[in-house]
C-alpha cells in the first residue's frame, strides 16, 4: 500500500472523531480493504509519556477486531496489517504532514469531497489535542481498559455492560439458591406457620393472666385432652416421615469427618463459591480479559456488602421461617471471606498494570483508600477466625465494630460506584439496632450464687414473650460490666406454657467457666456476704470511720446509701433470639440432652412440655432426660423444680427418665432419691441414648396396638461439644429406614453456637 493511501486510512480514522464507526467504499481502490470500517473513541486518555496516541482498530459485524501495528515513526508505515496495536506517540497532524503525499489524495479529482473533510476534521482534532495536553497528568498508571486506545470510552462501556451481566448472573443465582432452600424447608414452614407458633418469642412483657386450656379430645385415650398434632391426616404424616428421612440424610451427614460440616452446609458454600467465581470470569477467556475487567472482582465484592449485613442482623427474615440469626452466622462468615478474596484480586490487577511505583500511586487519594479498605479486609478477617474469636471474644467484637467502620468510610472515598452498596450497609446496621433497642428490657435483678460456681440472675416482671430454649443478651450496669454484653439461655419456660402460669420471672443461669460469668459470681458471694457481714458493722459508725474500717468497699456497698442494694443490679435484656421451628411438644417421645450449664435449655424445655400437657396442648409421652457434669453441686439448685415437674408429670400419664452422668470427682452434693432419677458416675453414649429413646417409643405403640402412625422422637441437646455433637448426628442417622419410619421420624435440634 502506498503514502497515499496510508494517508487515507489515517484520515478516514480521524474522519470517524464524531462517529464510532465509518466506511469508505469509494476508496477501496487506494488502500487495503482491511482498513475499511475503523473505530476511534471520542474520549482520549494521556499515555505514559504524556502523549495521546492514534490507535487504529479494525471493525467487524460481530466485534471489534485486532488493533492493527503500523508505528509511525517519521517514515512510511507498515505495509501489512499484523494484530499488534497501532499506537502513534506523535500528534495526529504530524501524521499527515510527514507523509510527502498528504496531498496527493486530496487532489484527486475523482474525489474532492474529501479533501475539505480530512483538513476540516484534522484542525478540530489539533484543537482537541492542545486542550487535552493543558490537563493535568491525572497518574502515573496504565491500564490496557482506558490508557492504552482512543476507544476507552467504548471499551468501559462494554465493560460495564458485561459486568452488569455477571451481577445479574450472581443475583439471580442467589434469588434462586434462597428459594430452593426455602423450598427444601417449606414442609417445616408450612406447620410453623399454620400452628402459630411463628407468632410468639420476638418481644419479651410482662404476663398479665395465665395460659387458657385448650383441650382437644385424643385419637389415642378419649377424654384425655391432647394436641394439635392428633388431626393430622395419615397420608400426610406418611409424607412428611418419608420427607424428614431425606431431610435429615442432607442435613445431618457429616463431611469427611469434620464435627461442623455437613453435607447442607458444603452444599451451599460450594454453590456460592461457584457463582462467584463464575461472574468474575463471565467473558473473560484469557488474562488480557481480565486485565480489561478490573473492576470487575471490585464490583462483585461490593455487590455482597449488603448481603453481608443482612446476615449479620439478629433480627432478620428468618426467624419467619423458624431459623435463628446463629443457624445462618456461617454464611456471613463465608460472604465476608469471599469479599476479600475478591478485592485481592481487583489490587492484584492493579498492581500488575500498574507502571509508577507504589509510593507514587499511594499518593493519589483513588489507591490510598482502596489501599487502606484492602488493609481493614484482612484486618477484620484475621481478627475473627475461630481461635482468636473464641479465646479473645471481646478484642474480636471491638476490632469488628472499629473495623467495619473504617472500612465504609475507606470505601466511600475510594470510589463514587460504593455509594450506593454502603447506603444499603448502613441501612442494615440502622434498622437492626433500632430493632434492638425496642427489644431491650430494662430491669433490676437479682443475683444469688449457689454452690458449684452457679449463679441465678431473676429479671422480674418479664414473664412471657420468648419461647423455651431461646436466649437473650444480658448487660449488667455497673462500672466493670457495663461495656459487655453477653448470650444467656432463658432457664424457665414462658408463664403461658409453664405449670407455674402466675410466675412472672425470667430466669437466667450463669456457670462460672470464663472472666465474665466468674465476675457475675462473685457479685452475689460478695454483696451477699456484704450485707450480712459489713452492713450491720458499718451502720454504727460514720461514714469516714465506716470506709476505714472496710477498705475497698463503696458506700452503696456497705448499706451507707441503700440498704436494699445487695446482690441487686440494674440490668438490660435484650431478646429473645434463637428462633427454631421445631415445637418438642409435638412428639411422641422428647430427649432432652445437657450438657454442664446446657442444663438450662434442658430445664425450660422440660417446663414447657409438662405445662403444655397439663393444658392439653402437647402429644409428649416419654420425656427422657440425659444430663453430664463435672461437679455434681450444680444439680443441688434443680432438685425443687425436678420435683414439683415429676409431680406435674405424673398427673397427665407422662412417663419421665432423668439419668446424671458425673464425669469427675467434684461436689459432695447428693440428690434425694427419686424413682424417675438415677446418677451414674461415666461418661455417656450417645448411641445408647438414641437408641432408648426409640425401644421406648416403638414399646409405646406396640402396647397401644394403634395402626395410625406415631408422632416421632424429638431430640434437642445444648452446652455440648462440637464431637458430642457430630456423634449424635451420626446416632440419629444409624436408624433404618424401616425403623424410622415406624416411630414417626425423628427430629434433632442442637443448640450450639456456630464459631468454627
């Protein structure tokens, strides 16, 4: 191809200045026809040396094709057209003067149209470049998206339409997960709905009148009052055992052996990871791709924000659908890994591209911030993985709190695109704690430590509101606890299902294992002792010679100011949370298991299972009670409601087996002997304990001689170990087929906070 029509094709590109795409056919015959058809952009970003460059790009129906190499250097182009960009440091006017034919074309009398077209369009350009060159260097880095070609502008915006894609592949794929789950739990749903118990736990008040009886005529005894459960239609049943078999098979099965990870759960994260990784690649098949798409991973990280304070409300959508804010913590965990792998990523390709050197870039508010929110990513993550969470609790939630803040603020002025996402986070955070701040009870409670480092802490007039098993956060105001707050589980049952309907006390229980709950113990040894030791010494003197004559102690402490103080102190409890759909009540047999101060969750359940039976709103008829300690002191407070529970029991043919399990040598406490309780000093077997559980409740149909199916085995366990729980899983999954189907199925519920 000759000066001449190398001149043509460089016009004709400066030709398309106001318009992307232009075709020449006329002159087809100075020049390749390859050079028909050139993009250009409109917008022209400064090249590393403070240049704008003319890059030429070929133009196809489909796509834009490869950039074509001719670089000018003073002399004639290339004569072919390779695939390597075209990139001219020099200006565009310099492009025509030096060709020595610049006007040999536009002299051609077959077309002189042209001629006023190239010098018009070339004048505009020069302008254009004089006014672009008076702008400041905005950086020293270079990116193949906007650096490197005069198409940038239309370059980013197909950037942004495929990224738009890829986000809408990721929200869809997660609209239809979330369904699909729901869907898997849409039998559980269905009776937590219809049976309204979706309607109670979500505001703790104070209980004015009892729990009227309901009584429904039993399928099994006629004339005994029973439950809901004895309408329900045996095809129905059938299906739902059938159901809960495979149910249980999904989310019970442990996964290589790990003690938290089952199979529901490596289902799920294993589909979100997917989808992450497949928007990040969406339309990227090579590095040059993603080396375009940047932004991209930036995107889909910022994409999650949101998702990712939604997760970690306590009050959230889900407990609608009978799950607890704690059930689904690992997805939050999960979401916020996935977050900082992805900005990883998006730093990663920048600091490929990038050519000045990091002091430089970190000069420029854009990177100093990504820079910083990048920092607070892996500061946050490395501050709550599960050893430094557990064994520094409170150091976790203040870097946490600290942290996210930054992070926002980092964020906000990184770039105007995570505006929006972090309105949206702090929406979240807003809502939640206004929801909080109207589920928090303000009360005065009363503190009493017992034997084997037991603490009772009565919060007076919150009689119902929660239902048993679920748990509240307790913060003590004074100047050593003020700052904490801590999950306690609601020992007692609400006085709308508890055989005791005019006790109007929430009742917590605290072990002294750890810094906060052994301080919370000794608030009722010491006030106690104070009360009965120093108030009375203290009074008969004045206050000067009363606070030397007991160092260390306030005046508040030694009676001077309210005598009444004691062991009382201001409290807030926030709650209840832990909402679960299943309702033990609704089972034949119901095993309730504890484990230490898990006890408390075992005790409420129990409560709530005698008083709905006393009521006629339960089907229980076994309640198998297996409880493990180390210091046998701890049973000494639980002999009374014990007691008067077997005593309740009895009267409605509730057949009760309460079996201790004593794993040292601690305590000289010896409980009473009872019929129904025996103590064995070993340790328990859980396959033991299902295995019971189901000789009990096949014995009990048997002897009943129904043909109507049974209502199952209903198994709950707290304050146990990750193993023990693993082991009850693997228990549960061991019953056959046959077996499971022929007690009704079985249901199992463990309390235990998700921290790995």
């Amino acid at each position: 191809m000759d000066d001449s029509a190398a001149l043509v094709a460089t016009a004709q590109v400066v030709l398309a200045f106001d318009r992307y795409v232009i075709f020449v056919p006329d002159l087809s015959d100075h020049f390749d026809p390859r050079f028909l058809g050139m993009t250009v952009s409109s917008d022209v970003e400064e090249a590393s040396d403070g240049f704008v460059g003319v890059l030429i790009l070929r133009h196809s129906a489909t796509r834009t094709c490869e950039m074509m190499s001719s670089q000018f250097d003073g002399g004639h182009p290339e004569q072919a057209c390779p695939p390597s960009p075209t990139f001219y440091t020099s200006p565009p006017w310099e492009v025509c003067n030096a060709l020595p034919s610049c006007d040999s074309v536009a002299s051609d009398d077959q077309h002189p149209p042209y001629r006023s077209k190239i010098r018009r369009t070339l004048v505009l350009l020069s302008s254009w470049w004089d006014v672009w060159l008076s702008r400041p260097m905005s950086s020293g880095f270079q990116m193949t998206e906007s650096q490197l070609s005069l198409d940038s502008q239309l370059q980013k915006e197909a950037n942004q339409l495929i990224t738009a894609e890829a986000l809408s592949f990721l929200l869809g794929s997660f609209l239809a997960g979330f369904f699909l789950a729901a869907l898997i739990r849409s039998p559980f749903t269905i009776i937590y709905v219809i049976t309204g118990r979706f309607k109670q736990g979500w505001i703790l008040r104070r209980s004015r009148q009892t729990a009227e009886i309901s009584i429904v005529r039993n399928w099994r005894f006629p004339g005994i009052p029973h439950t809901i459960n004895a309408i329900k239609a045996r095809r129905a049943q059938i299906l739902f055992v059938e159901y809960l078999y495979w149910y249980n098979r999904l989310t019970l099965q442990s996964i290589w052996g790990c003690q938290l990870l089952t199979l529901a759960k490596l289902s799920v994260g294993l589909f979100y990871v997917m989808v992450v990784i497949i928007s990040i690649l969406w339309k990227n098949s090579s590095a040059s791709d993603l080396l375009s798409h940047f932004r991209r991973p930036a995107s889909i990280a910022m994409f999650q924000f949101p998702i990712l304070f939604l997760l970690a409300m306590k009050n959230n959508l889900c407990g609608f659908l009978g799950v607890g804010h704690e059930r689904i913590n690992f997805l939050h965990r999960l979401i916020g890994r996935t977050v900082v792998l992805c900005s990883i990523i998006h730093a990663g390709i920048i600091w490929k591209a990038q050519v000045s050197p990091p002091g430089q870039l970190l000069k420029q508010p854009t990177f100093l911030y990504g820079a910083i929110s990048l920092a607070m990513m892996i500061f946050l993550t490395l501050t709550s993985i599960g050893p430094v969470r557990k064994r520094f609790y409170q150091c976790f939630l203040g870097a946490h709190i600290f942290g996210y803040i930054l992070l926002l603020f980092a964020l906000w002025k990184h770039v105007k695109d995570t505006h929006l996402p972090i309105m949206l986070c702090c929406g979240c955070k807003i809502v939640d704690q206004m929801l909080q701040a109207f589920n928090t009870r303000f009360r005065t409670a009363q503190f009493t430590s017992l034997p084997g480092k037991i603490t009772i802490i009565e919060v007076p007039n919150l009689g119902t509101g929660w239902r048993a098993g679920q748990f509240v956060f307790l913060r003590i105001y004074s100047r050593k606890y003020v700052l904490e707050k801590h999950p306690f589980t609601i020992a007692n049952a609400p006085a709308t299902d508890s055989p005791y309907g005019a006790k109007n006390n929430l009742v917590l229980i605290a072990k002294a294992n750890g810094d906060y709950t052994r301080r919370i113990h000794e608030i009722g040894l010491t006030k106690a002792a104070m009360e009965s030791e120093c108030t009375s010494e203290a009074k008969k003197y004045p206050d000067p010679w009363a606070q030397s004559m007991f160092p260390g102690h306030t005046k508040s402490e030694l009676g001077l100011i309210d005598s009444s103080y004691g062991s009382q102190l201001l409290v807030s409890v926030e709650g209840p949370y832990g909402h679960t759909y299943q309702d033990m009540r609704s089972h034949e047999t119901v095993v309730l298991v504890g484990a230490g101060v898990g006890c408390t969750f075992v005790m409420s359940l129990f409560e709530e299972v005698v008083g709905s039976s006393l009521r006629g709103l339960a089907s229980t008829r076994n309640i198998l009670i297996y409880w493990t300690l180390r210091d046998i002191d701890m049973l000494e407070f639980f002999v009374d409601p014990i007691r008067e529970n077997l005593r309740i029991a009895q009267s409605v043919d509730v057949a009760v087996q309460i079996k201790i399990y004593v794993t040292s040598t601690m305590g000289i406490y010896r409980p009473p002997p009872f019929r129904e309780l025996t103590v064995t000093r070993r340790r328990m077997n859980i396959i033991e304990v299902v295995n019971e559980s189901v000789n009990i409740t096949i014995a009990e149909i048997n002897a009943l001689g129904r043909s109507d199916p049974a209502s199952g085995i209903g198994i709950a366990s707290a304050g146990v170990s990750p193993s023990f729980s693993k082991a009850l899983r693997d228990a549960t999954l061991s019953i056959d087929h046959k077996t499971f189907s022929e007690i009704g199925g079985i249901t199992v519920h463990t309390e235990i906070f998700d921290n790995q």
